[in-house]
C-alpha cells in the first residue's frame, strides 16, 4: 500500500468531482473531448496531487516539474485538474470554450497557469519534455518533465523520434505516460493502424516500461514512484485505461471521442457520478 | 574588390562569442554540425551542445522545451527540411506557446548550389513570414550575420534568421548600426528605389552603379529583417522615387517582394517590381551558375528598373 485508506478515499472523491466538471464543460460549450478526457482522470489526478512539484501560487517556479498534455485535445480533465489544484478558480471551468475566455479547446500555454506549453497537434509533447529534461540535466536541478499521450497519438512519428531522444540522453527526469484506451477518433487503435507490442516497442527505444491498470489509484500512484526511483533511463508508463470511463454510455466508444452530452445526457452522466 | 566570406562562418564564430558571454546559450543540430559549422560551438560548449539526430521535427520540439526551461536555443538544420517539416513544430510548440527559440535555416537560398531543387530553400521565408510573432531576419554577409546572432540573442521572442553556405562578399561595414526592423539605406537616389534582402545586397548596389552610368539615380535599401517590415522606410523610399524593384534569393511568392508589395498597395501604391525565383523549383549549379540561372543579377534589376520607367513615361 503506498497511499492510505484515507488518501484513497480523498482521491476517489476528487475524480469523481473531476469526472463532474468533464461532462459540464463539454455540455456547457456544446462541444469538447470526454472520452479521453474520462480514461486520464485518475492519471491525472494522482499525477498533480500526489507527485508533481509545482506551486498554484506560483506557477513560474523555476525549478518546478513539468507536464505536458501532448494530446492537448483532453483539456476538460486537464483543466479541472489545474483548478482543483488551485491555478486558477473552479468556477472559471463553466467558461470552457468561451471566445471571451481564455480556457480554449485546446490548451495555450501562455495564458493558463499552470500550462507550460501549447499543444493541440499530436505528436509534439515529448521532445518538448525532454527539452525540459536536458535543461534540468545541465543545471544539476532535480526537475522532472511528464508527458501524456494518447495511443492514437503514438501514429505520429515525432514521437519516435522524441522517444529515441530521451533515451540517447539517457533522460530518467522523463515520465511518459500513455493512456491506453486503445481508441482513437475514427474507431479501435487497431482497426485505423495498431500499435501492438507496445512494451517492447518502448522497451527496445530503451526505456524502461511499467503496465497498470490506469483507473487503479494503488497502481498509477505507485508507478510514478517507480518511474522516479528508476535511474538512467527514461519511464514510460502504459496505462491501460478505458475510453469514456465512469459513464456507462460513454465508455469504450469512439463515438464520445469529440462529442458534447446533451441535457438528457448530462443528467443521466450526473447521476452516475454521484 | 569585397571580401568573400562565407555567412555561415560569421555565423559559426559569432555563436562562440555569445556562448562565451551567456551561460543560457545553447545550440542544436539535426546530424549536419560540420555543415552548418555549428561545430565550433560544439569545441567549445560541448555540454551545451544537442545533436539531435535526423529529425528536424523532434529539434524544434527540444528547443522549446529547453526554452521553457529559461534556456535561449539556436535550433539548427538545413532551411528547406526545418521550415517545411517542422513547420507545425514551429507553430504551436514555438510560436503560438511564444517561446524564446532562434530558428536557423542553413543552406539559405542558391547555396545549396549543386544539391539541387530539394536542397535549395527557396520557400522558407514565405513559410516564416506567415507565423504570428515569428521574426524573420535575412542578412546580407558574414559581417552582417554577427549582428543579427547578437541581436537576436538578446530579443525576447522567435526568431528565424537565414544562413547561407557560400562565400559571399563582404558589403556591409563593421561601424553600421543593426537594429532588428531597421532598414538601411545604402545609397540615396531619386528615380527608382531598389529594395533589397540577403546577399542581394551586393547586386542591388551594382545596378545601382550601372544605372547611374544611363543617368538614372537609384536609391538602395537593405532590408535584413522581412518581418517586422520597416514599412516606414519603404513608404518614405517610394514616396520619394515612385518606383520600386524588390530584389531577394527566393521565390517573389511570399518573400520580400510580396511583404513590401503589401506595404505600399495600402500605403504609397507606385508600381513595383519583384526580381527573385519565380515559381518553380530549383536546379542543380554552382552557385555561380545558379544566381545567372534565375537572373539574381545586377542586369536584370536594372531591365527591371527601366520597365518600371517606360511604365510611367507617357508614349
Ligand atoms: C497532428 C494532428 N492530427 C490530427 C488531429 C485530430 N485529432 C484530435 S484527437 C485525435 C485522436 C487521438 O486519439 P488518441 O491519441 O488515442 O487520444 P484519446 O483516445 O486519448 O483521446 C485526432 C486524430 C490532431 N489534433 N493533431
């Protein structure tokens, strides 16, 4: 048991909360991404909140950890995260997508605290993590970058190119974590163009490789502390998760990839999540 | 007779001084080090220095988290490979996250010489001019190519500047001032303006002779940053002469002659025109051979400028 009776609790709670604000942003902007945004709630959550050094207080820190939503299209966990946190207030969440606001669709990393890059076109979030770790190498800081991707995602070859990247420089500050929900936005991973044998796949970049359960609080807490206890070479953590999870028409569907719950829907969401 | 010096050479040596100054600097390289002599930085700064394989994509990306990270990264690769693959990269990982990187594309223009059209960047100052917040820095030689090392160092922002591989002649001098969105006036004149970017510089002012020998005065204008352009120069240029030939080693899409076109249809609408690529790939030369290929010569400014005299001469 690495976190308490008590902890788990807590956690459980709070991605409940969190799964509450996926399905009223969506519903509130009438568009936005709950599928993918459901299967990283608990990644997410224990990430921020259990591991991460950072300061909502002070989100430029410069010795913080980093972490970026290399599948930027999730922003409704992602930004419910930083507001539970603290970055910003909670209610400003129920501006999502708003052309007044600044909680765009896709995350912009100069006007969110506590997002320290762009992204929205898949396949750019690694080598903008090891960017980070070579950086944190050169000062001697302990500085870790984390990095989340979607298995769609790892169609896109700049991933690979990143992922030898990491590797080469031997960069153990690097966290990859991939949210194995094994859909994409078409249909199945495997039916649009699989990507089979995924462990060895990072094994054979030279990466070590850790497989959870992606939903288990235990798990995806004690991986992170494995993946910091793992020296000289980088973690990718192979999280497997479920698309849409903890709504039960939404999960395991490509259909909820990009799609907004209606008010029947977002009531019937609530309900489950109570 | 002006000295012939390799950019990348001022280049190269001027990314040593500034590592010497500044602890932030650091440089990278996608597997063409020895090329783009970012090796002397390499000598020098080795711990500093990231090669990051054949993957122009994965640089930019690297760069920026390294910018994110308070680092101040001179990402470097060929021109027509890292604008035209890294494009994106530079887009939403750089530009739209406004992260302090200096992008720099090698091989600028008809250096690439006998490497051929998939060598030779004709396009990439178009691709660069297009991103919101880019800079976009093209300069005339060598000497010229230390300050703009310098001066984008110490702008906050991205930057992309233009670095050619073969020597050039040297025509600006040491005590000229370079400010980024600064043009230069390299000569005055009153019949004809000749605007000029990169190393066309030294064609541009050679017209301008052969033109002053058939009674026409021409005033030359350098113009080594293409974004910000220094509209005010070039609207007090054109409200002088009336006429303006744009002269750049790169296609007239998109490049200098579009950018100070668009300048003047708003502001000062005199007819202009624009001697560059025009819209076709490249062949494989000397550079030599190249520049007469696509007529980047003198002679063609000056047919150019009397097509724009004729124009305006009532029959
Ligand atoms: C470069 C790029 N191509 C296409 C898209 C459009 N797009 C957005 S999400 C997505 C599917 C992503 O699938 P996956 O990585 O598995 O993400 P998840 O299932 O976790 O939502 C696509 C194709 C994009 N955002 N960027």
């Amino acid at each position: 048991m690495t976190i308490t009776v008590e902890k788990n609790a807590y956690l459980k709670d709070l991605t409940k909360k969190i799964r509450r604000h996926i399905v009223k942003m969506t519903h509130h902007a009438g568009s936005g991404h709950p599928g993918g945004s459901l299967s990283a709630t608990e990644l997410l959550t224990v990430l921020f909140n259990e591991h991460m050094r950072v300061d909502p207080k002070n989100p430029d820190w410069n010795d913080r950890d980093c972490f970026f939503l290399s599948k930027g299209h999730c922003t409704p966990v992602y930004y419910s995260v930083l507001a539970e946190k603290g970055f910003f207030p909670v209610e400003e969440l129920m501006t999502f997508r708003d052309v007044d606001g600044r909680l765009h669709g896709h995350p912009c990393g100069e006007h969110i605290p506590g997002v320290d890059i762009s992204s929205g076109s898949l396949g750019q979030g690694l080598s903008v993590g090891n960017g980070v770790a070579l950086a944190a190498k050169l000062d001697g800081s302990e500085r870790r970058s984390y990095v989340m991707i979607g298995d769609g995602e790892l169609q896109e070859g700049q991933v690979w190119e990143a992922a030898m990247t990491t590797a080469h420089y031997n960069l153990d500050n690097v966290c990859a974590i991939i949210d194995w929900n094994k859909i994409q936005l078409d249909d199945f991973v495997e039916n649009v163009k699989g990507v089979k044998n995924l462990g060895d796949k990072f094994r054979s970049f030279g990466w070590h490789v850790i497989e959870i359960d992606g939903h288990d609080l235990e798990q995806v807490d004690e991986a992170y502390r494995e993946a910091e206890r793992t020296k000289g070479r980088p973690t990718a953590i192979l999280a497997h998760t479920v698309k849409g999870k903890g709504i039960s028409f939404m999960e395991d569907t490509h259909e909820w990839h990009g799609l907004a719950p209606n008010d029947e829907q977002l009531e019937i969401a609530l309900k489950e999540l109570e | 007779m002006a000295e012939m010096i390799a950019p990348r050479q001022g280049y190269g040596e001027a990314l040593v001084r500034l590592g010497e100054k500044h602890n932030d600097v650091v440089v990278l390289d996608a597997d063409c080090a020895k090329a783009n002599l970012t090796t002397m930085f390499k000598g020098k700064y080795p711990n500093r220095f990231f090669n990051i394989g054949i993957s122009e994509c994965d640089l930019v990306g690297t760069a920026a988290g390294l910018a994110v990270a308070g680092k101040v990264p001179f990402a470097n690769a060929y021109a027509n490979f890292l604008t035209g693959r890294a494009f994106d990269q530079m887009r939403v990982s750089v530009c739209y996250s406004n992260n302090n990187v200096k992008i720099v594309g090698h091989n600028a223009g008809t250096s690439a010489a006998q490497e051929g059209a998939t060598h030779l960047p004709l396009e990439d100052i178009s691709l660069m001019r297009s991103l919101p917040r880019m800079t976009v820095i093209v300069p005339a030689d060598s000497l010229e190519m230390e300050k703009a090392v310098e001066a984008a160092y110490h702008f906050e922002g991205p930057v992309y500047l233009r670095v050619g591989k073969l020597p050039v002649p040297v025509v600006t001098k040491r005590e000229d001032p370079f400010v980024i969105g600064k043009a230069k006036f390299y000569k005055e004149g009153g019949d004809v303006s000749i605007i000029s970017t990169g190393i066309m510089l030294d064609e541009a002012l050679k017209a301008a002779e052969e033109l002053e020998t058939q009674g026409i005065s021409a005033e030359v204008i350098h113009v080594h940053t293409i974004k910000p352009i220094d509209a005010e120069a070039i609207i007090k240029t054109a409200s002088k002469t009336k006429h303006v030939v744009t002269v750049e080693e790169h296609s007239i899409i998109g490049g200098l002659g579009s950018a100070v076109a668009e300048v003047l249809s708003e502001n000062c609408p005199v007819p202009v025109k624009r001697v560059g690529t025009n819209d076709r790939f490249g062949v494989s030369g000397k550079m030599d051979e190249l520049l007469d290929f696509f007529e980047l010569r003198s002679h063609r400014i000056v047919s150019s400028a009397f097509e724009l005299l004729k124009e305006k001469a009532p029959v």
